[in-house]
C-alpha cells in the first residue's frame, strides 16, 4: 500500500467518523423511554417515575416514562419486545407479564423468557388479607371462624382477574380450605374503595393500596403474606406466624430492556439501578408507598421471574383460570 492509497483511506475514514458521530451523540442525548404497563398516577407508574429520576442522574440523560396500559400489560409488553431501539428503551416487567401472563393466556404476543434480558429487580408490594371494620375478626384464627360461620361462604374483592391480588385469594383458598368467591374490580383503587364502603368485605391487597386506609382505621388487616412483618407496618402480624403455613405473595416489578440490546448497555443500566435504589429520595418514596425494595444482578432477576412463574403456574392451572 502507498503513501497516496493510505491517505485516501485515511481521509475517507475520518470523514466517515465524522458523518456518524453527530448521530451517536444525538442517540445518547435522547430521552430514554421507560415503558410502563399501566395507566399514569398509580403504584407502577409512581416506582418508574422515582426510579427513572434517580438514574436519570447517574446516567447523564433524561428517563422519560410511556404508560400503555391494557391487556394485563400484554400491549406494553409487545411494544417493547418488538422494539429495535436498543438502548433507548427499557420496560417494567411485572408479576403479570412475567410470573402469570404466560399462563393466564394461550398465546401471547410476546415470549416472556426469550424477548426480554433482565436488568434488575425494582421492588415488591406485600400482599394483606383486609377485611372492613365490620367483620368480627382481628386475627387469623378469628376470620376463618367467620368466615366458616357464613352459610354461602365469602366474597373476597381483587385488582382484576388474573393479577396478583387474585392469584393470593386463589393460594389463600386453596391453602385454607375456606369457601371463597373471587370478585374482580378494574384496577385496586375501586376495589380499596367498595372494600372502604362496606360493598364488599374482605379483600387481598397490596400494601401501597391499603396502607392509608389501615393507618386510619377504615380497613383492618388481618394479616400479611410475607415471610416477615413490614417495617412501614410492624404492628400487622404475618399470616404464616398464625399458623398458615407456605403462604406467601408479592406484587413485584423488575426492569427489562428488548432481547437484542448489547451486554456493555444492560450492565451500564443494571449498575445505575442500583444506584437509584440506593439512593435517599428513592427509599423515601418506597416508604411512602409501601414498597420493598429488591436489589440484584440481571442473573438473579432472571432466576426469580423463573421461580416465580413456575410458582403461580401451579396455582393457575389447579385453579382452572384462563383469560382467553
């Protein structure tokens, strides 16, 4: 090669550079989209928008949340798996879309183990069993007294067939041995609302819905579906401490981006994560909301969704519940 050819190349190469470096600078300028499967104002979109600020700092670039609701998150869940904009958009990924779509329906739009790669856990919302001031029960013992005392069994309120707080009344009933019938709302706010009313009188709930209302004394909790008591809650004793055994629930939520988005990116991602969850304005709102917060590596994320669908599968199926 001579002098004459190199410096051809040379030129061209640099001219090239910079035709296209205007357009990287100009794709890590942009926003990153942060999709999330549920209407603005609530529980879901509330995490995103807190989480998204605080890795907004670490990342140098603006987090800008998408809600598309619909479909048990399913609509969401196909925009992003089908999305080619590596690194420009990510997703939360919840019990829904992860643990009980793929059960819940025939076919879906998506494929929950192979469309998504796991950034991390966000956080988990502790399920209560809630029952309104009514009910003659303050316990657990007492509340199955109750509701075997009620000729045609109970009612028990949820978020929406097929979301977390009916699958925990489905592991609830199977695993009590109690009459239940399942009542679905759209959505937790007018459940936590009929349930406030007197409509109905028992419900299983997620924390960040119910909190208020217990502080308040308008709901009792009869008991929590976690390993251990809530710190926001210390007073509400588990339901395994009385004596209901292997009976634990979680609405969580993880990040995900597309299948396809380079390694360097998700690891830049997941590492900003865990700087957002360990910052002070984060933990602040999860406290306020409720929430648990869930550290770790794309890996374990990966292995809890795993866990967690086989988990609930057992419970769909032997429950029969299908939505399509």
């Amino acid at each position: 090669m001579n002098l004459k050819q190199l410096s051809r190349r040379t030129l061209l190469g640099v001219a090239f550079a910079a035709a296209t470096l205007p357009q990287l600078a100009a794709a890590d300028e942009r926003p990153l989209e942060w999709v999330v499967g549920y209407a603005a104002g609530g529980g879901s979109d509330a995490v995103a928008r807190a989480v998204g600020d605080a890795m907004s700092k670490t990342l140098g670039r603006a987090v800008v949340v998408n809600n598309k609701p619909g479909a048990a998150t399913n609509i969401a869940a196909q925009y992003v798996a089908t999305s080619k904009d590596y690194g420009n958009i990510m997703f939360t990924a919840d019990f829904a879309t992860l643990a009980a779509n793929p059960w819940l329906f025939k076919k879906l739009p998506y494929n929950a183990d192979k469309d998504f790669i796991p950034v991390g856990m966000l956080a988990r919302f502790p399920m209560l069993l809630v029952v309104h001031p009514g009910v003659p029960a303050k316990n657990y013992k007492e509340f199955v007294e109750w509701a075997k005392s009620q000729a045609n069994g109970i009612s028990y309120a949820s978020a929406g067939n097929g979301s977390p707080h009916h699958l925990a009344g489905e592991l609830l009933r199977e695993r009590s041995g109690l009459k239940m019938q399942h009542v679905p709302y759209r959505g937790a706010a007018p459940a936590v609302q009929d349930l406030v009313g007197g409509m109905i009188q028992v419900g299983l709930m997620d924390s960040a819905s119910v909190q208020q209302y217990i502080a308040a004394g308008k709901l009792r909790a009869i008991g929590v579906a976690s390993p251990a008591r809530l710190q926001v809650m210390p007073e509400v004793p588990t339901l395994a401490e009385q004596g209901l055994k292997d009976y634990i629930a979680y609405a969580w939520q993880g990040l995900v981006v597309p299948a396809g988005t380079p390694p360097e990116t998700v690891m830049k991602l997941s590492q900003a994560l865990q700087v957002a969850l360990d910052s002070t304005a984060v933990k602040a709102r999860f406290q306020v909301l409720a929430l648990e917060s869930m550290k770790g590596t794309p890996q374990q994320m990966a292995e809890f969704a795993r866990n967690e669908r086989q988990r609930w599968g057992k419970v769909v199926q032997t429950a029969g519940i299908q939505l399509d």
